[in-house]
C-alpha cells in the first residue's frame, strides 16, 4: 500500500459502504467508484502483464481497460465504471469462477 492518490476535496453525502480488496476493508460512499475508492486508500488495481508494475487505471472514463479487478465470484470489472456496492469483495488478480447453482 502507498499513499493515497486521489483525496476527496469537497465532502459528499451518501450511505457508507464497507467493501475489501484483495481482503483489506475500504469504505466507500455510495455512488463513489471502485477505482475512486482503491486510490483513495492508497491501493492500485493490478500488476501490468509485462513486468509487474502496479496499474492504477489510466484514461479514468471507460475507454483504455487498463483498471480491471476481479470480483470474488470471478467476473471482471471496470473499476473507473463500476460503482461500489455493500459486501462487494474485489481482487487484483483472477478469482476461480464458482460452480453454477442449476
Ligand atoms: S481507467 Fe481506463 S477503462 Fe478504467
């Protein structure tokens, strides 16, 4: 973890939301997205395939899928897009897929 990238600059109400990243609480409020709370905590989203950098998203609008996480059911998410929700546990690399209920 290093400090935080992104800081909040005018506060903004909303119902407080609890989520995990790679199994370390964050809180969030809600409407804040996945990429804006990871680096507000100081988190990045994933290695970079080709030699292992942190990534932290680059185009921050849904355009370059460089902020990819991973959900703990196993599907793949645009953290810059995709809003924080209560519970939601996310990860920097792929999750085993979980059988199907059928
Ligand atoms: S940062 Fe570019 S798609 Fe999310």
């Amino acid at each position: 973890m290093t400090g935080a990238q992104f800081k909040r600059v005018t506060p903004r109400s909303g119902a407080p939301v609890t989520l995990s990243f790679d199994g370390v609480p964050l809180t969030a409020t809600a409407g804040d997205s996945i990429l804006a709370t990871l680096l507000s905590h100081g988190r990045f989203v994933r290695h970079h395939e080709f030699g292992g950098g942190p990534r932290a998203g680059f185009c921050l609008m849904g355009a370059c899928q460089d902020c990819w996480v991973w959900s703990g059911h196993g599907g793949r998410l645009r953290a810059c897009t995709t809003p924080v929700a209560d519970g939601m546990a996310l990860f920097a690399e792929p999750q085993p897929l979980l059988p199907s209920h059928e």
